[in-house]
C-alpha cells in the first residue's frame, strides 16, 4: 500500500487506536473503541459495527447516533454479503450495487469489511465515491484488532465460566455421590445440566427392548420421562454407544446420520453415560454449542456413570444378599423341618410295618410312599429355586406359545384325568427369565395337585400395551389367605405345604422377569396372573 503523508498519518494514528483496543477488557468497549477511530482517525463519515445473533446483524456501536442504522437479515444486501462470504465491499454508489440495500436513502457510498465471524465493520457516507481503496485497508486493518480482541475478550470470558462452572460439576459430583436411588440420581443429574451447564433442552436415554427411552428430562425439553426416542441402533445415540464417544451436530438437517427424536431439534450434543445410556443437549438453532460445551457435558456424564454403576452395584449386591439369606432360609425349613418330620414318617411306618399284618402293611406301605414322594417334591422345589437365584443370565424374548405347550404336554401325560386347556395367541412374546416354562408348570401343578375332584386348568395370555398378562386359572378349592398373603409379600411360605413352595418359586421367576405376580379375584377356584414386559412388536389389546 503506498501512503502519501496523510494516509501515514492516519495509520500512525490508526495503531495507537489499536492499542485502546487490545487493551479494552469488553466487547462493548472495542467495539465503541473502533467507531470512535473510524471517525477521528480515519475521517469516516458514518461507520457501525453490527454483530451477528441468531441469523442477523445487529447495531451495537455507531458514530452518528442519529443514523439509520438497522438490523438486517445476515443474508440481506452489502452488509449480508460481507458476512457471508467474508470478503470486503468497497461501493462507489450504494444506490446502483448490486448487493446494497440501504437503510437510507441519503446514503451513497461505503466500505463493508468482515470481523470475522463477529459481524461487520461498515462506514457510509452521503457522498458519492466519498472512500477509496487506501480507505478499505485501513478499514481491513482496524477490522482486524477489532476481531482479535474480541476473541480474546470471549476467550478469557469463556475461560472464567469454564472455570466457573467445573468447580460447580465438582459440588454437583459430590451430590451425586451421594444419591442412593438411580430416580434422585437422574433428577439431579438433569438439573445441574439446566443450571449449572446452562442447557436448557437436555435428557437422559437408555436403551431398552432394542430402542431409546427418556429416563429424565428438563422441564422445558420437548421430551419426557417414558417416550421413546428411535431405535438404539439408529441415529448419533446409537453411534455414541457403539463407539463409545461423544458427538458434536451443528445441524441435524444436514448431519449423516442425524435422526432427530423430536421435529424441533436443530443441533446437539451426545455423551455416553455407562454401557447403554445416553446424555444429551439440543436446541432448536443451528450452532447452539461447541466443543467446550461438550466437555463439559463428558464431566457431568462420567460422574453419573459412576454414580449410577455404584447404586446398581450396591443394588445388586443387596439383592444377592438377600438371595443368599432366603435359600439358605429355604434349606433350613428343608432340612431341619420337612425333611426331619417326613423322615420320622417313613420310620415310624416302616417299624409299624414289621409286625403288622397284611392289610395294615399295606397302608403303611402307601403312607411312605406318599411321604417320600412329598419329600422328594419339595427337595425338588428347593433346587430349583437355587438354580433360578443362582443364574444370572439376562432376560430374554420368549414365545409363549412354544413355552407354554411343553409344560401342558408334560401335565397331560403325568395326569390325565386333569383337564389343562390353553389359549395363547400365536407369536405373542414377552421378555423373561428362562425358567418362565417351570413357573407356568408350578401354577398349574398348584391347580391341579390340590383339587380334590378331576382338575380344570387354564392358561391364557392377553397383550395390553407393553404389558403381558399370563392367566393359569383352576377350578379348586382356592389359596389360604395366609399364604396368597406371604407370596404377594414376597416372603416364603412353609415349604411343608406344596404349594407354598410351588407359588414362592413362581413369584421369584416372574420377579427374575421384571414383573409382577398377583391373585385376580374369583368366586370359585384360583386365578394367578403373571404380568411380564412384552417383546418388541406393535402393541395389542
């Protein structure tokens, strides 16, 4: 650029106005910095310094405050241009540009010059070819220190709230360290990313029966607790488990693999939380976050893993505790209890027997028989719980009408004076644990074994929902209160009782199978419903 006297002068004058700005400590400050040496620096006529927010150009600064100085779409004329393309506009007549759309008709000429990705540095004069090439350098110049400190400004801003908020994720960490029930934990986790992230639209997903469900959502995110997202092997979720990393969308609309869960989601985050959950924040514009954002978000993610591991853990641990306490309760009532009084039976019979004649033999004979029978069934039940609390095996998808059948085949053929009918609709499944087949055979086995005429036994099963009702109905005499009142309490029953010990272990499968086991209310008989968790499919009635 070569410089007469006076362009020296104003580029002397022009770096000592660039040290008032290095040294401006806010952005209002630089930006009033620079209009002020535009005009007594470089002689600008009127200049303005618009910013970019959420798709416009804003006026945050100008020399003449009595200039129409107005907000313009960032797509709209000289000014819109400029930001877009990042090239510089000198207009001779803004009247005739092609690209101007002036605010103000008295305006003639000007220079548009970008500041980045912070807006745009514009002067306008109401003189014709009032700017020159040498006016567009300085202009260029200016612009630069300008941007500069600004994104030093924004940076030490951003600097300080990182800060700022990582010390409140070390409070938050603590407080979820210390919630003891994966509900408060979500909760908590929800609302320190809407206060202390500043997400406003944020939630947590897991994966569950093959998609994404909402566990927690902040109040204002067009989502809530319980709605499902897509699949779980759709979209950036589904990525972010697999990979185990996080994901950054600027845009969805033209993201690869985006598959926005709601119409409104423009752009988001998505951190992964454990084996099989998600985090995440969205807006409804495009841009809303970066790379510190997500960060951040990776912070308050891994301490809700951690937590949520430990409460699972401690969870389970109890749960294996308790299992342990109830079969080694189960062996005892066995052992010390059925076991002793049965065998007591059995030798006092067979030392009856030895002098008895042929007709009391005979009864004596069936009476240990009986009872080692009953024994025999009862040490059989008490195996049979030990191995469904000792499998830990996940639950599975379960045809109920290839489970079921077996079982009935088997009873039909064991008793055939019982009458054992089904109705389960072909291809109906629900998700169980694998000894489901052995608690259909014990509710039966309870209807039939128990009846003192030629048993009637039903096995239904209805869809509502996402939920699988499992009937097995007999026509006897009915369960003692007290014991219906044990099992729905989920304690054991006297395993002297065969039934008892036939209904506690089909209460523990469907509590394997995440369900619930209750008694429907009949006149006659017992009814026992089994609710189970459906499979996959369209929902039924």
């Amino acid at each position: 650029m070569s410089l007469g006297v006076d362009e020296a002068a104003k580029l002397e004058s022009l770096h000592v106005a660039a040290s008032e700005i290095t040294a401006a400590t806010t952005t209002d400050a630089v930006y009033e910095t620079a209009v002020s040496a535009a005009e007594e620096v470089l002689d600008f006529d009127v200049c303005g310094v618009f910013v970019h927010e959420d798709g416009q150009l804003v006026p945050v600064a100008q020399t003449d405050p009595s200039a129409s100085l107005e907000t313009f779409d960032d797509t709209v004329g000289v000014l819109g241009h400029t930001y877009q393309t990042g090239e510089s506009v000198l207009a001779e007549d803004v009247q005739g540009h092609e690209t101007s759309a002036p605010a103000d008709e008295t305006f003639r000429s000007g220079v548009s010059v970008p500041i980045g990705d912070t807006g745009v540095l514009q002067a306008i004069s109401t003189e014709e070819n009032y700017y020159d090439e040498t006016d567009l350098e300085l202009a260029e110049l200016l612009a630069i220190h300008v941007r500069e400190a600004v994104t030093r400004i924004r940076s030490e801003r951003d600097l300080r709230e990182s800060k700022r908020k990582i010390q409140r994720l070390h409070v938050v960490a603590t407080s979820l360290e210390s919630c003891t029930e994966v509900e408060s934990l979500l909760s908590e986790a929800v609302r320190a990313a809407d206060e202390v992230l500043e997400f406003d639209w944020c939630l947590l997903a897991r994966q569950e029966q093959g998609a994404f469900v909402v566990e927690a959502a902040s109040e204002q995110t067009p989502m809530a607790a319980g709605e499902e997202m897509f699949s779980a092997d759709a979209g950036i979720s589904g990525w972010v488990v697999d990979a185990g990393e996080s994901a950054l969308v600027d845009d969805t609309r033209t993201h690869p693999i985006a598959t926005p869960a709601h119409e409104s989601f423009r752009s988001g985050l998505v951190v992964p939380v454990g084996d099989e959950g998600v985090f995440a924040a969205v807006a409804d514009r495009c841009g809303a976050f970066d790379e510190q954002d997500l960060e951040l978000a990776e912070l308050l993610a891994a301490s809700v893993g951690a937590a949520r591991a430990r409460i699972e853990a401690r969870a389970a641990l109890q749960r294996r505790q308790a299992d342990l306490d109830l079969l080694k309760d189960v062996y005892s009532r066995v052992l010390r209890h059925n076991l002793r009084n049965d065998l007591n039976v059995i030798r006092g019979a067979a030392a009856e027997a030895g002098d008895a004649g042929p007709e009391r033999t005979g009864t004596l004979l069936d009476t240990i028989q009986r009872t080692a029978d009953r024994l025999a069934a009862t040490s059989d039940r008490a195996r049979q719980i030990k191995r469904v609390i000792d499998r830990t095996d996940p639950i599975r998808e379960i045809d109920l009408r290839r489970a079921v059948w077996p079982v009935v085949r088997r009873l039909r053929e064991a008793v055939p004076a019982a009458t054992i009918r089904t109705d389960l609709s072909q291809g109906l499944c629900v998700r169980a644990h694998r000894d489901l087949p052995l608690a259909v055979r014990c509710l039966a086995e309870n209807g039939i074994h128990h009846n003192e005429g030629d048993a009637t036994v039903e096995v239904t099963a209805r869809r509502s929902g996402s939920v699988v009702e499992l009937r097995v109905t007999d026509d006897g005499p009915g369960i003692p209160d007290h014991e219906r009142t044990a099992i729905e309490a989920s304690r054991e029953t006297d395993l002297e009782h065969g039934s008892g010990a036939g209904l506690w272990l089909a209460r523990l499968v469907v509590d394997r199978s995440d369900g619930r086991l209750r008694f429907a209310e009949t006149e006659t008989g017992t009814t026992v419903v089994a609710e189970l968790p459906a499979a996959d499919g369209d929902e039924g009635t």
